[in-house]
C-alpha cells in the first residue's frame, strides 16, 4: 500500500488535484524521495531527507485550507492498516487518536475520513460496520481490528495511553490552551503520551497554522526543521500546498484587512507575540478634518465611557451614522485626567458627561465595570443612566478586532486628535497559545484609554440615519407631499395592472379568455 496513491486515487481519497508539495510531503512520510526542485526542498524541508528514513513524527506546520488534514486523516487510516501489532496480544485492539482543541475541530477532520469512506467502495471495504459521530473500526489484512477515535484535547490524554497506538493525530496544535478547551492542555504532555504508545511502523502526525513562536508547535520547527530525523518537519504557506480552492487575490483582500492574520494563516508565518491592532495606515486614513461633530436631526447616537479617576483618563465617545457618510463617525471624544494627588470627582464628571449627552438626546451610556454600581447611583441624581456591559477575553478579542476591520474597510472616521490616534497604536494583539488583546501603558499613565469605549461604541452599532421631513408649509414640503402622491399613484396603477394580468392568465387557463376579452 502506497500513501501517496491511497491520497491521490479516485478509488480511494480521491484528492487528483493534488500538488508536488502534498504528494512530497506523503512520500516523505515512507521515507521516499520527495521529487521536488532544489529550491523547493529548502524553502518547505530546509534539506531533502535521507532515503530510507521513515519518520515516527510528521510535523506540519501550514496555513489554513492547505489540505494538511486530509493528508493526515488518510496517513491515519494508512497507518491503522499497516503498522506492526505483532507485539500487541491477541486480544488487544490498537486505537489510531485524533486530538483537536475542541470536539468540533476534531469532528471537523474526522468527517473527512468518514465522508471518503462513505464514497470509496475500496475503503469501505476494510470498514467494519458503520461509521459512527466518534468511531471508526476497519479490518486489517492479518485479520485484527482498529478503531480510529476521534476526542478533544481536555481528554486527550486519556484516549492516548488508553491503549497501544497505530497512530495519532493532534490537529490545530498551536491552539491547544485554556481559552480555547476550557481546560488547561499541555500539547507536550499529549504528544509524550502518545509517542510512548506508538507501535513499531506507526506514526504520529502535528498539524496546525502557526501561532506565536512558543509552545510544542514552535519547539519542534525549531529543532527539527532541516535536520530530518525519526521527526520530519514541512512549513509551507498555503499557496504552495493549495492552489486549486484558494487563490492569491483572496489572500491579498484578506491582507489588506488584517496583515498579521495574513502572515499567520496563509503565509504559516511565526508572528511575533505582540503585533500592532490597527496600523498607522488605517488609523490616518480615517481621521477626519472635524473635532467635535453636533447633534443632526435623523440620526442615532451611541454613547460609551471608560472610568477612571487616578493616572488614567476617564473617556467619553459618542458614536453616529450619518446621511452625509454612511459609516461610523465618533462625533465627540472627551476626557477628564486627574493623579492619584489630585484625583477626578466622579460625581462632577458625571454631571458633565450627562449634560454633553443631552445635546445629543442621550440619556443612556455604557460604562465597563470599574465602579460601575457606585457610578450608576451617581449618574442617576443627574439623569444618566449608565450600563455595564461584561466581557470575556474572548469576547474582547472579537469587539477590538471587529473594530480593527472598520479601520481596514475605511467604514469609520475619527476626530483628527492625537490622544485618540496614539492610544489606537498601543492597542497590541498577544499571540501565544490564545489571542488576548493588550492595552499597551505609556511613561504618561495613560493606558489607551480611548480605545475602550471606542471598540464599544462600534460594537454597539448605530442605526442607519432617516431623512427628516421638511417643515409643513414650506414650499420643501409641498414638493414632498406632490412627489409621495405620485410615487403612490404609480403604485396603485402597478398594483392594478397585476391584478388584471392575474385574471387574465386565468381566464386563458380556464378557457374563458373571450369572455373576459368581451367583458
């Protein structure tokens, strides 16, 4: 049996599009040579493997919608079907794992075994039975039995010495960790319990787009990459593994956008931990030639604060989309300073705040939850009224990077101050085994403290503005009166005419036409 041909043929996986990198990477993986072009072997291998050498570890770190699981998957099932259980007893049953972060990432790549099985009459052939949400069972030619599983990481450990191992998959390594599980995971101590359980001829494949440069992932690129071993490591972007499903104009769109998730998960690039949110580019693209905007009758307001009262500025922005530009434009952009001598007065602040607001009829706010049930009673006396809205890291992420996509898209404009514009550039996105949002502190003690209530005024939204009508007796609002009565009287006529059309095709179907002709 052959990876490459069980990959490639129609009868089996079925991938005929496959590129040299793909069908390289499956003949590296029996220790083949990778018939590839010089430069092309020290771009994606950094040097070609030792003939022969049949590696334990398959390390492949590829940008998303590489085909990198469909590769593994197959390797899974070649494996089940190939390695040596002759040590095992005769009522021992190998298992083949594959672990993800989650269940849905691991279902994900386990329905491309089973969706090849369910269309390969070659492979459902050595499937015992059906297939079912978590378990496949094929028959091997000596007559034994394996099971491929499919767990995610918080149990991962379990399932991996549970039994002796065929071989095993940890799939999207690089997000392996609290944020994305619920639990705490050591991709390391997975991948220790699974290589102690691998059979003889069995094989472990590492999959995932790189995250920051630490972690399991990271260590073993490092390591590895160019020194072929019992460990082979492949890096290739996603252009050089998929050419056929993703095309470079996509990925271009996407760069324009966000240029750090780009280079993460299309070029397989190790990001630095910390990388700027918003581009100096986007943020000067958007400033606007106004400081402070007014209140327009049509138009939704949105108001947003970050309290603070000692070192950091408390900040307000008000937030609208108006007729002139529809996008989201920060009308007004406040903030009070005060130290920790001479600390702000959060009642005189929110006074102030409440009486800016009225001139934008706003009688609500959103506030984080710093003292937030102290500011509530306060902004009450003045006729404020404040809510608090909580947040997850996760939740964050998606509001800051959301807000970052108005910047790329030009779908804002901010007042050209220089406060606003510096706190926006220390706003960094943290990549390790998670993505947090960091906000960056200065020598001056702010702490971007206009980002907050900006991310959450854009995250709030606004309603599209309305037209207001013209005053009654002006001659403005009798040429909109004339033009609603015409618009209304082609309706009722358009109305009338399908009516007639209507029972005329009826009349025909039922033979009545000339009936109705006459009448």
């Amino acid at each position: 049996m052959d990876l490459e041909l069980l990959l490639t043929s129609p009868a089996a996986f079925g991938l005929t599009t496959a590129t040299p990198l793909q069908r390289a990477i499956c003949r590296a993986a029996e220790g083949k040579a990778l018939g590839l072009g010089a430069g092309d072997v020290q771009s994606y291998f950094g040097v070609e493997p030792k003939l022969g050498l049949v590696p334990s570890l398959i390390v492949l770190v590829c940008g998303v919608r590489s085909g990198k699981s469909l590769i593994a998957v197959c390797a899974a099932l070649f494996c089940s079907l190939t390695a040596n259980l002759a040590q095992l007893l005769p009522h021992e049953r190998a298992r083949t794992v594959i672990v993800a972060p989650t269940l849905a990432n691991a279902e994900t790549t386990f329905r491309l075994l089973v969706g090849a099985i369910n269309t390969a009459p070659a492979l459902k052939a050595v499937v015992v039975g059906e297939p079912t949400n978590d378990k496949v069972t094929v028959r091997r030619s000596d007559g034994r039995f394996v099971d491929i599983v499919v767990v995610a990481a918080h149990r991962g450990a379990v399932a991996l010495r549970g039994t002796w191992l065929a071989g095993f998959i940890l799939e999207e390594t690089a997000f392996f960790g609290a944020d994305a599980t619920g639990y705490v995971v050591n991709a390391e101590e997975l991948l220790r319990a699974a290589s102690t359980r691998l059979v003889p001829g069995g094989q472990g494949w590492v999959i995932s787009s790189p995250m920051g440069p630490s972690g399991l992932l990271h260590d073993l690129w490092k390591t590895h990459f160019g020194k072929p071993g019992k460990v082979l490591v492949a890096h290739a972007p996603t252009l050089a593994m998929n050419s056929v499903t993703v095309n470079r104009d996509m990925i271009d769109e996407i760069r324009k956008r966000d240029p750090d998730a780009a280079a993460r998960e299309y070029d397989a690039l190790w990001s630095d931990a910390d990388t700027v949110l918003v581009p100096a580019i986007h943020i000067d693209a958007c400033v606007g030639p106004h400081l402070e905007i007014p209140y327009h009758e049509g138009q939704s307001y949105v108001a947003a604060m970050d309290p603070a009262t000692r070192g950091n500025a408390w900040t307000l922005v008000v937030a609208t989309k108006n007729l002139e530009k529809p996008m989201h434009t920060v009308c007004l952009a406040r903030q009070w300073v005060g130290s920790k001598v001479r600390p702000l007065d959060p009642n005189i602040v929110l006074h102030e705040i409440a009486d800016i607001l009225k001139s934008y009829e706003l009688d609500r706010c959103a506030t984080d939850q710093w003292a937030a049930d102290a500011n509530k009673a306060i902004a009450r006396n003045h006729g404020l009224y404040l809510y608090d809205i909580s947040a997850s890291q996760v939740d964050n992420v998606e509001i800051y990077t959301s807000m970052a996509t108005k910047f790329a898209d030009k779908d804002i404009e901010i007042p050209p101050d220089p406060y606003i514009r510096n706190d926006l550039l220390g706003i960094r996105k943290k990549v390790s085994s998670r993505i947090s949002i960091v906000l960056a502190k200065t020598p001056d003690g702010r702490h971007c403290d206009y980002a907050p209530p900006l991310a959450r005024v854009l995250a709030m939204g606004c309603s599209d503005p309305v037209a207001v009508r013209p005053k009654a007796g002006t001659q403005e609002y009798w040429d909109m009166l004339r033009a609603e009565e015409k618009a209304w009287a082609m309706q009722e006529a358009a109305k009338r005419a399908r009516k007639e059309n209507k029972e005329l095709n009826k009349a025909a179907r039922t033979g009545n036409w000339r009936k109705f002709h006459d009448e």
